[in-house]
C-alpha cells in the first residue's frame, strides 16, 4: 500500500493498491474519543473509528467513476457512518453496524454500481496512517496544559523543541534558495501563543557584538538626552532594544574606567558674590535654578595631561597631529552661564586648534574647570590654581606621550567680561577698557591715531599694574597677549546691541516711541520671521524688549526696513552704516579676507558712524550726522584697530577658530539637562545632590572621549523586513 500526499498543506492524499486506487479530499479529519468511548473496525485490522469526520473519496476510471462524501458522527458513544452521493451530494444513506454496511446500502442505491462491492474502510478512508498521525498530535495537543497554566521552563522546553524542529527544516530547504556558495544562516524566529510572544536565537550568543550594540545605546542616549524614564517606556513598546537595566551598568562601566585615565575631583569654591542684577537670565526655570544655587560651593576639575594623553594617539592616527612635528595648538575658553539672576554656572574648556573640521562642535571642547557660583576673580583664581599650573607645565616643559615629547601653543578666547577678569582687567566700561592697548576712553573718537597691541604680559608679571586698568596677576600668564583673541562672535553681537539701541534711543529722542512705532517694528519684525515683543518695566517704568539670538540679529542687520520708523534719508544712512557692518562681519569669519584691506574698510566705517551733523540745527540746511565718540563701545574699538592685527597673527587658523558660539551652546545645554530634576537618579537627599550634576556633567564629557576613542557607532545594518500575509 502506498499512500501519496503532503498533507496537511494540501488535503488530497492518493491511496493505491494492487488493483484499486482512491483519492481523498478531507474536509474535516476529525478526532479520535476518549478510550471509554473509542470504537474500532472488526478484526484483523482494528482501525480506530474518528469523530466529526468528513471526507470526499472518488475512486474509479472514466465513466465508471464515481465520488461520494463520507461523514462519521458519534451519537451516543456510538459512530454513525453516513454517506451522501448524487451530483449535489442530495442522496444519502446511513448505518449504526459498520462502514461496510453502509457502503453496501450506498451501492444498492446507486444504478451504476450495483451488482458491485466496496470495502467500507476503504470508502470512508479509515485505513489512512497519515491521519491516524495527525489525529494523535491533536490529541496530545488537547491533553497539554493551556500555556496560562504552564511555568516558564515548560514554555521554554516547548519553544526549544519548536525551535528546534524549525532549525531543521531551514537546514534543509532553505540552501536550495540561494547560491552553492551562499550559506544561509537562521539567527532568530519569532511567534505568539495566545499573545505570548517567543523569540528564539541560535548558535552561541556574539557577546562581543551585544556589548557593543549596548555602548551604542549608551552614546545615543548621550547625544540626544535621553534620560532613564523615556527610554524604560521605549523599552516597553519595543522589545528588541537593550534592557534598561544593562544600559545602565554599561554606562556604570564605561564611567569606572574612564575615571581610572581621567579622575574627576571635586573641588571648594571660595564664591559669596551673586551675578550682576543688570545681565540677562539664560535660563530662567525655576527648577533648574534652585537646582544650581543648590550645587554651589562645589566644581569639578579633569586635569588636562590626563585629557591630552588620551586624545593625541588618535589625533594621531587620523593624521590631525604629526609625530615628526610635536607640536599641540591648544585653545582655553570659558564662559558663564547666568543661571536666573542669582547663580553663574561657569566653564573652563580646551580645543585642540589643530582639529579644525570640528571646533564649532560642542563635544569637541573638553571641560577641565566646571561650577556653579560667580564669574569674578577670586572663584576664578581658587578654582583653576591648579588647571593654570598644568598649563604652566606644558608650557614650559612639554608633555611626553608615548615617548614622544610634545611643545605646546597656548591660545585664549572668550568673551570681553571673562577675558578681562582673567587678565586681572578693569571692565568694558572703564576709562582705560582696552586689554590690548593703552587707549582712553577720551581717545577713541580720534581717527587720527593708530592702536597696535602694545601691552606685553610679561610687564604684568613683573608688576600687576604696570599698565592702567590692570590691578591682579593674570591668571593665565604663560599666554601672551597677542594669544588672548577677542570671540569674532561676541564682536557681532554687541555692536549690532549697540546698533539698535541707537536706533530706539534717536526714537525716543525725537518723541516718536509711541504704541504705533511699537507696533511697526513688531509687524516688521513678523515680517523678517523674528518673535519680538515690548514691554514696560512695572518700577521704573522703562521700555524693554525681547533679546534677540545671533542669527536673528543678523536679520535685523540685513532685512530690517528703516523706512518704516524713520524719514527716508534718515534711514538710508544709518542701513548704509548697518550693511557695512554686515560686511566686515562676514569678511572678518573669512579665513581669504587680507588684513589691511579689513582694516581699512573698519576704518572706513567708523569713519561712517562718526559722521558729523553739518549746518546749524533747526534750520533749512541743517545735514544731521550719525553718532559720536561716546557712543562707540570697546567692542567697536577691537573692530577698528586690533581685529586685522589678529588675522595677520593668527592668519593659520583664521578668527573663526576662536569663535565661542561652541563653548556657549555646550554650557547651556549641559545645564539644561544635568540639573533637571529628573537626572538626580532616585534622589537621595541634599547632601548627595550637591555635587551629583558636576559629577554626571564629567562623566559625560568622559564617555564621549570613550565613544570617539572607540568609535562606538550610531547605527548598524537593519533586517531586510518582508511581510506574508496568512
């Protein structure tokens, strides 16, 4: 007997014999009853009888052929064995004894068969093996436990033998797939059980590959601030991310041993004085501020060999440094984040000048001085004692890495108020304001004169006020001054400030700053796409507006119509003053632009805001002029006279090297993050937050030197996904 089939994915199974042959649709292959209730076929075969079977059989040649459908009931723990015929299946006949006799009534009935026998086992199929398997599977299958009553090594022992089994049909089909010398491997299956969902992995788990996956995880989550709370909720929806919890003890890990290359200290701040009431808030949430009064007194401190000797073999190795020419520009910055208007968070940075693809980056500014508290001189001095004393090191001494001695070059940039604190300066608005030269501020209205960069910092070691307007030792006295390079960024900044407060001072002036100037300039402002409000200050009564960013004040400089507010030849000089200074700004972040000529056109356009009134007032021919020495500020002055001394010096790298707009951007934004409530990691009482963002804030800066280090990628290749619907 034979029996040709690929059951169950097609139901027809062909049973032949010497002399007969069948062909079985089955429509239902039924179930086998409890051994109570089972009924078998007379001897010598025995077959068991299922239950709520249906099958159609055909058997026969050509004319001769025939096909009937069979169904077998249990009624009353007994089978009824019944079979229909007829085009439609209309006719039936039915029989309590046996399928034999249930197949001799059918032939009686049935013209074209009379006279004729057939076996009724053979009729209802009941001597199929493959059914006979199927049905005791099912079976077995109703005797399991339901997978909510089963403990978890029995759902596991049932998706290893599953897994298993489905591993060995892969083996074998899938190679006929693909090219001989292809060899497909099957990694992982996935399937539900009554929304239990089982993933299965095979061969040895690449712990290598999963580490690596995880410290991905860890740098994304760095990079886009992601905290633990958002990303156990990620976790939640999508179950093939890393487990919160292993993420974690990376990061652990990570930190560990990079504090063993680059220990974090803590350190006292000497601090009593608060911020000047009159400077603006950068940050103004309440959360966060109280968060940073509440951390001061304490800093961070990484020292800068440690920095060093972990960064130069790879600057190395991507040709950013040569070994053969051991030399390190090295750039300090710092600056001071007005946290309300109660507390400075304040940062000490370096830049490796030589990797200049990257220094607008934040990340690439290493933090080796970090508090909350003031940005005067006395926090200044006790803070950075010993960060000034490891650049007095390598300055004079160098620094061997790898057996390698390495020189150094010592560049300082920030803006105007933290340059002159480190240098022991008077402030912006002194009689004597220039940390470069020795001009008055009688003397900056007199276009006759030429300012070079005169002071030598030596002098000011020797004595600390050898110059007028210095009063302390620099802080950084192994840079000179020539070295100490104005923010081209600040120099935009505060003279387009000084610019539009002209402008709203000559409204005023005049009696036009009413509600309709106001709001035309508000409307105009909408216009160049800038949110811009007024508003009056309750006490004293004094109009205030809205702080413009960078990039919204180079609009106001480009796109701002001043037609709209003042008298059309009243506007035409002051936008012909406003787009000259566009210019020098975009030539001054020009590394082509040649020195002389950008100084001459600064000249020239002083020359332009010095513009005297010519004739006698409130007469006919009365011309008014621009705007007088007193309205020129320290920053003008640099402009002027010391911003084309500092290309020529600094030609190599260009003053847009020295911009701090990354240094910026990286204090605001690690304030913002590391001092909202929801980095204190489960709390624990004041005491232990206190230095806990500085501490997180380091470790941070820590873990990005491992993720470049290390080159931890972002991303990895995705699964091509294919859907087959069922």
């Amino acid at each position: 007997m034979e029996e040709v089939h690929n059951y169950p994915f097609d139901p027809v199974i062909k049973f032949k014999q010497p002399g007969r042959s069948f062909s079985y649709k089955i429509i239902k292959e039924g179930t086998y009853p409890n051994k109570s209730s089972l009924v078998y076929t007379l001897p010598p075969n025995k077959y068991r009888i299922p239950d709520n079977y249906v099958v159609e059989t055909t058997w026969g040649r050509s004319t001769n052929q025939c096909t009937v459908q069979c169904i077998i009931n249990y009624n009353d723990s007994k089978p009824v064995f019944q079979i229909c015929f007829g085009k439609y299946f209309e006719y039936k006949v039915s029989s309590v004894k046996t399928a034999t006799d249930a197949a001799n009534l059918f032939h009686k009935q049935y013209s074209s068969q009379k006279g004729t026998k057939t076996s009724g086992i053979y009729l209802f199929g009941l001597q199929l093996k493959i059914l006979d398997k199927v049905r005791d599977k099912k079976r077995c299958a109703h005797m399991l436990k339901q997978i909510n009553q089963c403990g978890n090594s029995t759902l596991t022992r049932r998706a290893t033998c599953i897994g298993n089994h489905m591993l060995a049909e892969f083996t074998e089909k899938a190679p006929n797939f693909y090219n001989v010398e292809e060899i497909p491997v099957l990694e992982n299956i996935r399937y539900s059980v009554n929304n239990h969902i089982f993933d299965i992995n095979y061969g040895n788990e690449d712990k290598t590959k999963k580490k690596r996956k995880i410290e991905s995880m860890v740098r994304v989550l760095d990079e886009e601030n992601i905290s633990r709370n958002p990303y156990r909720r990620l976790c939640a929806i999508e179950s093939h991310l890393p487990r919160e919890g292993a993420v974690s003890k990376e990061r652990q890990r990570i930190n560990k041993e990079m504090a063993q290359l680059i220990p974090i200290s803590i350190v006292d701040v000497n601090t009593k004085n608060q911020v000047d009431q009159s400077e603006k808030e950068d940050i103004e949430d309440e959360a966060i501020v109280q968060e940073v009064i509440d951390a001061v007194g304490k800093g961070g401190y990484r020292n800068i060999k440690n920095i060093l000797q972990y960064l130069v073999p790879d600057l190395i190795q991507k040709g950013i440094l040569n070994p053969h020419q051991p030399t390190i520009n090295l750039r300090i910055s710092g600056d001071g984040r007005n946290v309300g208007r109660k507390v400075k968070h304040v940062m000490v940075a370096v830049a490796i000048l030589d990797d200049k693809s990257i220094l607008y980056k934040p990340n690439h500014y290493h933090t080796t001085i970090l508090y909350p508290g003031c940005e005067n001189y006395d926090s200044l001095s006790n803070v950075m004692a010993p960060f000034c004393h490891d650049l007095r090191n390598l300055k004079e001494q160098g620094l061997v890495i790898n057996n390698i001695k390495w020189n150094f070059q010592l560049y300082f940039s920030s803006d105007w108020k933290f340059l002159a604190t480190c240098l022991g300066f008077n402030g912006a608005h002194s009689k004597n304001f220039c940390p470069w030269c020795t001009i008055s501020k009688s003397q900056q209205g007199d276009l006759s004169k030429e300012w070079i960069i005169s002071k030598n910092i030596n002098k000011l070691i020797e004595k600390n006020n050898y110059y007028e307007g210095h009063s302390r030792k620099p802080l950084f006295d192994m840079i000179p001054l020539n070295h100490w390079i104005p923010d081209e960024l600040h120099v935009m900044l505060r003279i387009t400030d000084r610019l539009w407060s002209l402008l709203i001072a000559e409204l005023m002036e005049q009696g036009f700053f009413n509600d309709i100037a106001r709001k035309i300039i508000i409307d105009e402002m909408k216009k160049i796409k800038i949110n811009f409000q007024f508003w009056q200050d309750q006490g004293s009564k004094a109009w205030n507006y809205t702080s413009l960013m960078g990039d919204d004040k180079l609009k106001v400089l480009q796109f701002f119509n001043l037609t709209k507010i003042l008298p059309r030849r009243r506007a035409t000089m002051i936008r012909d003053l406003w787009n000259k200074f566009y210019e020098l700004y975009i030539k001054m972040k020009d590394p082509i632009t040649k020195a002389e000529d950008f100084k001459n056109d600064a000249k020239n356009w002083l020359t332009l805001f010095l513009t005297p009134s010519e004739g006698i007032p409130n007469t006919q021919g009365f011309k008014k002029g621009l705007y007088q020495p007193d309205n020129m500020t320290p920053y003008i002055h640099v402009l002027v006279h010391h911003i084309s001394e500092f290309m020529t010096i600094h030609q190599k790298w260009g003053l847009k090297a020295f911009s701090c707009s990354g240094i910026e951007k990286k204090n605001h934004e690690q304030v913002s993050y590391f001092f909202r409530k929801t980095m204190k990691d489960g709390g624990g009482g004041k005491k232990k937050s206190q230095s806990l963002a500085i501490v997180e804030i380091l470790q941070h800066e820590n873990r990005n030197l491992f993720y470049n280090h290390n080159n931890i990628p972002l991303s990895y290749q995705n699964p091509k996904k294919i859907h087959i619907k069922t």
